[in-house]
C-alpha cells in the first residue's frame, strides 16, 4: 500500500530555524513568506494548494518551535481573526510556546500584513514589535482519561481562569443599534413608535419602512444636487431581516394605508375622465375600423384614395386620444417583465412592498427556467434608461425610472441571494439598505396600547398631501432639491471621513461595494426627510444642516446592520448548532463534557453526532471549550472539552 504524503507548510526552512533558535513566523499567504524570507526571518504559512485551510501535519511540522502567528489585517481576507485565533490555538498543542500578532496602527499608518510591514520598516524592527505586542497563548495541556470513565466525573480539574482566553463572540455584533425614530419628523416619528408599540415589534420594521413609504410618496421628477454632476433620485431599496411570526404583515398594511387610500381617492376622481376617454378612443377604433372596410372593398380607385386618406387622418385623431392609466402606486408581487410594464404604464414610478421575500425568488428566475432577471430591478434604482417590449407592440423607453423597493424576508432570502451568483455579481445586494433587527418575541406584552387615532389620522393626512404635492408637478424635467451650505459641507465631512473604511484596511472593507453606494443612499435619504419636513414649500428651500445630519445618522445605523447582515450570509454554517450547544452549556453548566453527552441531551434538534462535533470544533476555536486530549483508544472516541470559566456564571459544578 502506497501511503501518501500528508500536506507540508510553505516556506521557511524550519531545520536551519531549529538550529539558530529562531522564532517561526506563521504568515497568511506566499506574499508574506517571501518578505520575510528576504528578510531573514523564518516563515511559514499553509500551502494555497490542497484545500481545507490548516491542517493537523501543520501543527505537527511546529512542535517545539517558538512560534508567532501574525494576523492579517483588514477584509477580505482568508482569515479572519477568529480564524487566526483558532489556527493558534491549535499550533499550542506541539510548540513550545505560542503568541499571536495582530498589527497595530502606527503612527496614524494601518498596517495590513508583513509583506506591507517591511515595506517601510527594518526586519529588527519588526522582530521588536512582534515582541512586544504579540499575545501568548496559554499551551493546551493533554489530558489523560481513564478507558470508560465520563469526563464529568474525572478528576482532572479544568484549566484555572487565568490560563483562558475571553471568547470571541460566535457572531459580530449580534445587536446593531435600533433604528434612529428620532431622526424622523415629528409626524412620522409618533406613528413609526405607537405601531412599533401597538404591534409588538421592534422599531426597526416601521422606520425602515417609513422611509420606502416616503419615497414611494416622493419618487419620480425629484433628485437632489449634491455636487456638480451629482444628482441622486429619492427613491429606495430596501429589506428588513426577520423571521415567521414577527407581525410583519400587519405592520406593511399600516403602514402603507394612507397610500392605498391615495390610490383610491385618485381612482375616484380620475373615473369620469377615464371612462369619456376610453369611450372616445373606441369610437375613434370603430371609424378606423370601418374605413380600413370600405377603403378594402371598393372598386372605385379615386374612391380608394379617397377613403384611404380619411383612414390616415382618423389613426391621427385616434393615436391623439390617450386614456389615462388608472393610478397605482405599488403592488406586493411582480415579475421582472410585469415590473417593466407597469414602470412604462406609470411614468417610471413605482413600488413594490411586501412583507415577504418572494421577489427575490421573481428575480432569481422562479418562473423563467432559473434564468435570472434583475436587470429591470437595477435600472430602475439607478434611474437608467429601461426598454420595455411588448410583444407586437413598439417597444417603450421609460427614462428616469424610479423604483422603490421594500421587503420584510426571512435571513435566508439574503443568503440565498448572496449564493446566487446571477444575482450576487450585479450588485442587488449592494442597492439594498438592510436591516436586521433583534427579535422581540417570547417578551412582547399580551395587551399593548393601541395606536392614539389622532397620531393614525395626522399620519395619513400628511402622507397624502406629500404625494399630492409631488404629483401635481409637472413630470417633464426633475424638480431640484439643492443643499444649503452647511448641509454640504456636513455630507463632505462625512464622506472624507467614510472613504478610509471601504479601503483594504477599513473596516467596512469586506463590503466595500455596499459601502460605496452609502453616500448617494444617505443623500437620497436627506431628500425624503426635507419633503417629509416641509411639505409646503420644500421644493422651495434648500436641504438644511440639521436634516443632513440627521439622514447621516441613518446612514450609520444601515451600515451597521450592513456589517450585521453580511456577516450572517457569509457566516459559518455552523453557527446556529454552535449556538445550541452553548445554551444547553450555559444551562446546565458543565466543567467539562463528551460531544456524545450533548447530542443526547439535544436531539430533539441533532438527528446525529456529526454536527455537534463540528459545533463543539467552532467553540474550541472561539474560546468557549477546550478540547481535552485523550490516549489512544480501539474505535471511534467522543471527543471531550472542558469549558471555559467564563461561562460558568455561579463557578459550574460537574454534572452528576
């Protein structure tokens, strides 16, 4: 039997290290082995071939080394610092002594890797750093157990305090903040808390959907000029993350009313124009009609000519008559190819809010074959020109279109889009302002105040005369909302501020294309909140300072639920069953367990052993457990792990 070679670490001669004493530097990629070779120093990283990131034979090459594992930083990254985090911990099971190096800012300079390190500073320089600010992680014992004994009744006490590390969160920032009401004016403001209240549910939904529902109001021949050759329509995408049982529905419908009332009231009043224009243009059609069959039926060629020139005036009177579209402003459910109608049939604009997901299904091609469609989606968020054929008939060009976009999904619509990669390589995701809010249920009170008519009524009242004000401009050019002063020397600030975070070592670098679309998203935002403050005269005034500020502080609040949202549709896979394995830790608080312990006790949710070992292998490298290593053994061992203190809230006792 052939026994093939187990992977090998890249780089650095590891038997010459040996022999000076040398300190091995354990790198991200090939990059930073070959500046730190060039530099004398010896490093290593995991080969970029093979798959699987590190390897137990990695660890194995280390033992004995004094070994220093030098972070990367900013994203996208292969590593992250939870990844790092567990690679160093792994390597303390065979070296002699373990730290981990994570590049400080030096001078006001971020410092990505060491490739970018020795760029600008000495090799003794950064063996200096690397002594002074690398972390040592405490070296993981083995521990022995006795064949057929249960961990929970070993003798062998857990690690003491001191000697672990504080756990890294499974998930970053698990609560980003609530939505900012206070930003809204006042009239919106009273409504978006009394349904948040009434309703059970948190201000999250009805102030994102505040916004969608202003701009479905306020879209169409309105931009704001926030620089030369900068101009932003006001309308929105947007998605709200939350799960089945949440009162979605109920919050959409009271939300959007004052809209479908709108919608109504128009209808009523444009009823008789609508009705005596489609009845002129049909008599229009019957005397075509009848002069296209007399014209076709005589023999009589002056006759003929005759007829034929009557028939060309009546198509011109005909093709005069035009019947107004009934008004619609939005609908719950479209398909690409219907949205691009509808757009044609209303001037542009339009909406599509629903409290479900199912648009996303629309565009990934649900009823095309699984042929994706979102082009119509994207141009009618960026206003570019959009073409709509139908069929036979001439093909419509809809310019300036203005769509706006709310939906309230399940987390899972989000990843699936992301998967997707039809979708997720035209930037759907990066249009989309995303929310995703703390769930409230299991603490919602049983009998809530209702929401005060008065704040009802003044709502819709106000809603409707922002869309009657809109509407009674003329559509033919934009309508210019303009910046005072202070409102564009704050969106600059801002801005300067903002570009440094989508750079490599910002912090908004792993979604940096969401990031760069956050400033024209903030200044359409400052448009909304100027109509929605001055519903008389906004067209009239410039954007002041404070509205600035105040779109600014939405702007932050989407972009932490950016980073939130992104997380979750890049997370791990094994989060959640880690999740459910630290609860059932943090319950019943045991020092120390065997992954078969857990399964038992979960499975009602674990069908089999497999993912709670790999659960139980996250939580190691989070810091939470500890595997504990055991003797070699005939057959297929539980693995076992002690618990970190940490999460023993009254010391934790062994469980009997």
């Amino acid at each position: 039997m052939v026994v093939e070679p187990g992977p090998s670490l890249h780089g650095g001669d590891l038997l010459e290290a040996a022999r000076r004493g040398s300190t091995v530097y354990v790198v991200e990629g090939p990059t930073d082995v070959k500046a730190g070779q060039s530099a004398g120093l010896a490093v290593v990283c995991a080969p970029l071939s093979g798959g699987g990131g590190w390897h137990p034979d990695f660890t194995e090459e280390l033992s004995g080394f004094d070994v220093i594992c030098v972070q990367s930083r900013g994203y996208p990254s292969s590593y992250g610092p939870v990844k790092w985090r567990g690679i160093a911990r792994e390597i303390t099971k065979r070296a002699a002594r373990v730290r981990l190096l994570e590049f400080p800012t030096i001078d006001g300079e971020t410092i990505g890797d060491l490739a970018s390190y020795l760029q600008r500073h000495s090799p003794d320089a950064f063996a200096e750093l690397a002594e002074s600010d690398a972390c040592e992680l405490p070296r993981r014992a083995a521990r022995s157990l006795a064949d057929g004994r249960e961990v929970q009744g070993a003798a062998t006490p857990p690690a003491a305090e001191g000697n672990w590390d504080e756990p890294v969160p499974l998930d970053r920032d698990p609560d980003p903040p609530p939505f900012p009401t206070e930003t809204l004016p006042g009239w919106m403001r009273e409504f978006v808390e009394a349904i948040a209240e009434a309703y059970q549910v948190p201000r999250d939904l009805p102030g994102a959907l505040a916004l969608a529902v202003l701009a479905l109001a306020s879209a169409g021949p309105v931009v704001v000029d926030a620089a030369p050759d900068w101009r932003e329509p006001l309308n929105l995408f947007v998605a709200v993350a939350m799960d089945p049982g949440e009162r979605k529905s109920g919050v959409f419908r009271e939300m959007t009313a004052p809209m479908t009332d709108y919608e109504r009231a128009e209808l009523s009043r444009m009823m008789p124009e609508i009705a005596q224009a489609a009845s002129r243009r049909r008599q229009a059609e019957a005397r075509v009609a009848d002069l296209e069959k007399a014209a076709a039926t005589t023999h009589d060629d002056s006759e003929r000519r005759k007829l034929t020139g009557q028939t060309e005036k009546a198509v011109e009177e005909r093709d005069q008559i035009v019947v107004p579209q009934e008004p619609q402003r939005f609908t719950s459910d479209v398909t690409p190819e219907k949205l691009g109608s509808l757009l044609a049939a209303h001037d542009g604009r339009f909406g599509v809010l629903s409290p479900e997901g199912g648009v996303f299904d629309q565009m990934a091609g649900l009823y095309t074959k699984g042929q994706p469609n979102p082009d119509v989606f994207l141009k009618a968020h960026a206003g570019d020109t959009l073409r709509v054929d139908r069929g036979s008939r001439p093909s419509e060009f809809v310019e300036r279109p203005t769509l706006t976009l709310c939906l309230a999904v399940q987390p899972a619509s989000l990843a699936a889009v992301r998967a997707n990669p039809a979708l997720r390589n035209r930037g759907l995701l990066e249009r989309l302002l995303m929310s995703v809010p703390r769930s409230i249920v299991g603490q919602r009170q049983i009998k809530p105040p209702p929401v005060p008519p008065s704040v009802r009524s003044l709502y819709a009242e106000r809603l409707k005369a922002l869309a009657r004000s809109v509407d009674q401009k003329p559509m033919d050019d934009p309508l210019v909302l303009r910046l005072s002063a202070g409102a564009g020397e704050y969106l600059d600030e801002f801005r300067r501020a903002h570009e440094p975070r989508c750079g490599p070592d910002g912090d908004l670098a792993g979604i940096k294309g969401w990031a760069s679309k956050l400033p024209g998203a903030a200044v359409r935002i400052v448009g909304l909140l100027h109509l929605a403050d001055h519903l008389t005269d906004g067209f009239a005034r410039p954007i002041e300072r404070s509205t600035m500020q105040s779109a600014l502080k939405i702007a932050e609040y989407f972009t932490a639920h950016a980073l939130r949202a992104f997380d979750l549709m890049d997370a791990d896979p094994r989060v959640p069953d880690a999740a459910a394995v630290l609860a059932w830790v943090q319950g019943t608080k045991p020092t120390q367990f065997k992954v078969r312990d857990a399964y038992r006790a979960l499975r009602t949710r674990f069908s089999e052993a497999a993912p709670v070992r790999a659960a139980c292998k996250l939580l190691d490298e989070h810091g939470y457990l500890r595997e504990i290593e055991e003797p070699p053994r005939r057959g297929r061992p539980s693995p076992a792990y002690e618990v970190n203190p940490a999460e023993l809230a009254d010391g934790g006792q062994p469980s009997p």
